[in-house]
C-alpha cells in the first residue's frame, strides 16, 4: 500500500475485507476468542445460562446483555491477569424471549431486563500458552451492576431540589445506571461510564415542561413497562427521577462494594462516553459528546491535581477529583468562506474543513456563566444551557478522546441524516455534508496543547463512506487504497499514537461493522484498515488495543428487522441453531504483536 510503502508500526496487518458474514473476521494470521457473553456465570455459585429458563435472580449473577464500552486494567506486572468492565446498555427484549409481547411482558421479564443493564466488572487470565483471554469467574474483583444498584450522587447539583424524590429526601442516593454506553479508563485507576439514551425508560403524561421536552421525553408508557413493578420510572408518580440519569459514573474496580457514582459537575445529557487528559499540573480533563443529532461537545476541567501511586490517602482524594470544576462547551468556526461550503462535501478552496474554535464555560462548582440558570440548574439541565451559550450543533458526537501520544482529541461524529432538512441546521464547515449518512472525524489541537485551553484548532480527518462516493476524504490520501467505513462511533489508541475506530452503522453501506485502524501521521495520513468485522446485525464496541491483544465489543448480534428467536437472523457465538448473545471477543496476533 501507499507509494510502495509499508503502513506504520502497529497497522502492519493485511487487511479484512468488507462482509456480511455471521462471524468475527481477523486478518491472515490472527485469531480471536470469546472472552464473556451475555448469560456467562460471573460468580462461582452463579447459575449456568438457559434461554428458555431465565430468571432474574440468575441474570443479577450473570454477564449483562448489550456490552458496549470495555476498558481494562492489569491486575499484575506479567501481563496474564487483568479487570475489564463492560457496559450493558440496553436491552433487546424481542431477541432475549420467544413470542415476546412488547405491550404485555411478564413481570418476570420485565425484572430479567432491570438486571441486564448496567455493568459488569470481571476478571479476565490470558493463556500464555493459547494467547487466549478468558474471564474468571471466581474473580475475587467480579461485580455485577444493575438499573437498581445503589448509587451516589456528587458534584454541584448534588442535593438540589429537582433530585429530591419521596425515596430519596436527600437528591443525593439513587439506585441503578441506564443506557450507558462508552466511557473511559482514568490515569487513577477508575473506569467512567456514560448513561445515554434514558429518557425513553420513563412513562410520562403530557410532557409541557421544555426542560423535559428538550431531553426527549415523550408521552405514554415506557418502552420496557419498568413503571408496572417500580412507580419510579413514571413521571406522574414521581417527576424528579429522571434529573437523577443522564450523568457519567465512575467506577472503582478494586473494591467491588463500593457504590458507583453520578458526577453531577460533568453535566446532565445522553452521555456517549468521557474521556480523560491531564494538564501540566496534573488536573484531570474529560472529553465528553451528547450523541443526539444537532447536540454538543464538552469538556470538564477539574479544579483539583491527580495524586499518583496507590496509597488509601491517593486513592481517596483522586474520588474527588470530578466533583468540582468547570464545565465548557465548544464552538467550531470555519475557516472557509461559508459559500463554499456547499454540503455535497465538496472541500473548499483552501482544500481543507479546519477551523478554530472557543471552549466556553457554562458552570463551576461556585458560579453559574449562564444568565437565567442557576449552577444546579446548568449540571442538570444542561442542553439548555449549551443551547443559551450558542454551541455548535454537531452530527451526533459520540466517542471525544485525547490520543496520549499526541494530546490532539478526536471526534467520532457518527451521523445526522437530517443535517439540512428543512427547519434544520445546515452545513457547516465542522459538519460539512447534508443529509450525512456515514459521519465524519475530527482532529482537534487545543491551543498550547493545553488540554485546559479555552481555544482550540480544528481539522476534519476522515469524511466517511464509500471511497467511491465524491463527497468522502480520507485526509488527503488515495482513495483506491482505504477500506469502506461508516458511521465512527468509539475509538482508541494503541501504544504507538495510531487511531482506531470501531463502527455502527445498521449496514449503512451494507456490510458488517467493524474495527478500523487509520493513520495519523506520514504520507498514508487518512488510511483506514479494516482490522476486524463483526457478525451480522451486530455493532463494534469498546475497542481496546493493547501490544499482545485487541478488544472488541459485539453489541446486540442478529438485531435485523423482525429478528426473533423463532428467526434469528445470527447465531453467533454459539453456533449451530443458537440464539445470538453479545459478547466481548479477544483478537491476538498468532505470531507476534497487534500490528507489528
Ligand atoms: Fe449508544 Fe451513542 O451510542
Ligand atoms: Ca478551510
Ligand atoms: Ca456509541
Ligand atoms: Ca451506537
């Protein structure tokens, strides 16, 4: 590839090409393994996995279903034993239950699907024999968390009376975390967690209160009928329960009782993920999107400086290090003409969509920025208050990550089919195409490269599609030679600075999803390498690419229209006439290192 030369260090793989197979494909060379799926026992005296017999209480002890961020942690300095945890979104109630009746499920039903959201933390071994990961399911660190684990709330809002709720007088306790999808690992140890799509596990009446209106909430039951056994998800009974979701959640691994907790200081909206970067003087920053069509990107500054190494007194005050600081949100400008943006993806005269940009400050702990909203009401609130500050409206900014080799962030716009639509925003230079199908990437370089920097630059990397559609740029490189990608979602870096990025596109160009790597630096800048595709109706999740592993996570396998268990559209993993399970899947280089 490229000019007769080879990709850099760490994307040195022959490519997978595009399928619509119901399998997990790796390069020549590589092999991959199951390493926990939907069901899997994650206590020794936890049941073994029976579709046509689930429980609740079985599934509180078992792996969640759609794993969707995985991050991971060594355990000891060989390499061989570790701690992941996994998100588990949401769940797909017409693929977990035959002749499922979406109006009318059973209690029990209703109660397997509480338990199979949330998280899960396990211990994986790797086989230095096989290279194989596997999770342990004695693993004295194992977790299983739910939409009903006791949780804390901290940070500015903490306590405000629009948390407040007849179970909790105090706003500051709630139980269970929803529809968290990616996250971030932290430099201290923890694991974060974004609650994204909450507002449709809320029954509600007549929705008049623009607060809610502007979250999405919508009249009439809930999607999953949690209001039948528990009155607080219904907004008649109890209107301040959903102020209490929507928040990042940090995740102590080493110590499975303690309570996860809502950092009300990083914002109240459809949380994709966070992301951490540490200043000069160590004060951490987190990265964060509102994967909503026309919504924001973010970012957290802390007020406090990490402290290093393990000791009680380090761990303790690094728990604090998100409850107080400020909260920003970005404007992109163009630097082009705004007539030549056009929105077909025609690049404008200066060959470019790049730009500069200004973080603008909406709250902190003490002060609110915003005229008309309280700092209570800015942390939970807090798309109106984007929306008061003039934010660019962004196509659907999912993962928002520092690369740590570089410190430039990257932002996986996923998509926005309805960019340019009549009475909506039309192209920018930050989000240049109408109608955008397959999303876009953007490099951003905070000025100084100070992650704490009010200003930034910009520069669109990857405009995604099909090579052959005009309106894709895969930063200036050959077309002939990129793999097909659309609609980026999470990302990550391996430990030579090169991006990769795992997507989810519902077959956007009709073929499965998958793990790309794309080079950032040399003539090859732009290249996207298919590393891994995943079976059908699947979506690729929490990549993690590490030297003698990679990660991925197999979201909501065989999810095709009219998918049931009488017809499954996928099999995958278990084969043979099974039904689908997520899973998270480790790939290794039978020869050597990722990418080497
Ligand atoms: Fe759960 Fe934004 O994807
Ligand atoms: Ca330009
Ligand atoms: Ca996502
Ligand atoms: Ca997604």
């Amino acid at each position: 590839p490229g000019g007769g030369q080879q990709p850099p260090r760490g994307l040195r793989y022959e490519t997978v090409a595009p399928n619509v197979d119901d399998a997990v494909r790796v390069p020549p060379g590589y092999a991959s393994n199951v390493v926990v799926r939907w069901g899997d026992p994650i206590f020794p005296d936890a049941p073994e996995f029976d579709f046509e017999n689930q429980s609740a209480a079985a599934q509180a002890r078992q792996f969640g279903y759609n794993n969707d961020f995985c991050g991971i942690l060594p355990l000891d300095g060989a390499g061989k034993r570790h701690i992941m945890y996994s998100n588990h979104e949401y769940t797909l109630e017409p693929l977990m239950f035959r002749g499922f009746d979406e109006e009318n499920p059973t209690e029990e039903q209703i109660r397997i699907g509480i338990a199979a959201h949330g998280g899960a933390v396990v211990e994986v071994v790797r086989d230095r024999r096989t290279g194989e990961l596997h999770h342990d399911r004695a693993g004295r660190l194992n977790r299983r968390i739910t939409a009903d684990t006791p949780m804390v709330l901290d940070g500015p809002a903490a306590g405000a009376e629009v948390l407040r709720t007849a179970a909790d007088p105090t706003g500051r306790a709630v139980l269970g975390m929803i529809g968290n999808c990616a996250g971030g690992t932290t430099p201290w140890g923890t694991f974060l967690t974004g609650e994204e799509n909450f507002d449709g596990y809320f029954a509600s009446g007549p929705v008049t209160d623009p607060r809610a209106e502007r979250y999405g909430f919508e009249e009439g039951p809930s999607e999953r009928r949690w209001e039948r056994v528990d009155p607080r998800w219904d907004l008649a009974q109890e209107p301040n329960e959903a102020n209490r979701f929507g928040y990042i959640v940090e995740i102590d691994p080493h110590d499975p009782s303690a309570k996860p907790v809502k950092h009300t200081a990083l914002g109240r909206f459809k949380h994709e993920g966070a992301t951490v970067a540490l200043t000069r003087d160590g004060r951490p920053v987190v990265y964060m999107g509102d994967d909503e069509r026309f919504d924001y990107v973010y970012k957290f500054v802390s007020d406090r400086a990490m402290r290093r190494g393990n000791s009680r007194a380090a761990r303790e005050h690094n728990a604090g290090l998100l409850a107080s600081g400020t909260l920003y949100v970005a404007t992109f400008t163009g630097n082009s003409p705004a007539a030549e943006i056009t929105g077909d993806g025609a690049l404008p005269s200066d060959g470019r969509f790049d730009g500069g940009g200004t973080w603008t400050p909406l709250a902190s702990t003490t002060t609110s920025f915003v005229d008309g909203m309280s700092v209570a009401d800015v942390f939970v609130f807090t798309r109106l208050a984007a929306d008061r500050a003039g934010a660019t409206k962004m196509d659907r900014p999912e993962d928002v990550e520092p690369n740590p080799r570089t410190g430039k962030v990257y932002i996986a716009c996923t998509n926005n089919s309805d960019r340019g639509k009549a009475g909506e925003a039309g192209a920018d230079e930050a989000n240049p195409r109408h109608a955008n199908q397959h999303g876009h990437v953007i490099e951003l370089t905070e000025q100084g490269d100070d992650p704490a920097a009010t200003t930034f630059g910009w520069d669109i990397l990857l405009v995604c599609g099909d090579p052959a559609d005009p309106s894709t740029y895969f930063g200036g490189f050959d077309k002939s030679q990129v793999s097909p990608i659309t609609s980026p979602d999470n990302v990550a870096f391996d430990q030579y600075g090169n991006l990769w990025i795992a997507t989810d596109s519902t077959q956007a160009l009709k073929i499965n999803d998958g793990l790309y790597g794309v080079v950032l630096e040399g003539p090859q800048r732009g290249s996207t390498r298919l590393f891994a595709s995943v079976p059908v109706g699947s979506e690729c999740c929490g990549p993690v690419v590490t030297e003698n592993f990679a990660l991925v996570s197999v979201q909501h396998p065989g999810d095709l229209d009219d998918a049931s268990p009488e017809q499954p559209a996928s099999h995958w993993p278990d084969g043979g006439a099974s039904q689908p399970r997520p899973a998270v899947v480790a790939i290794r280089n039978l020869h050597g290192a990722i990418g080497v």
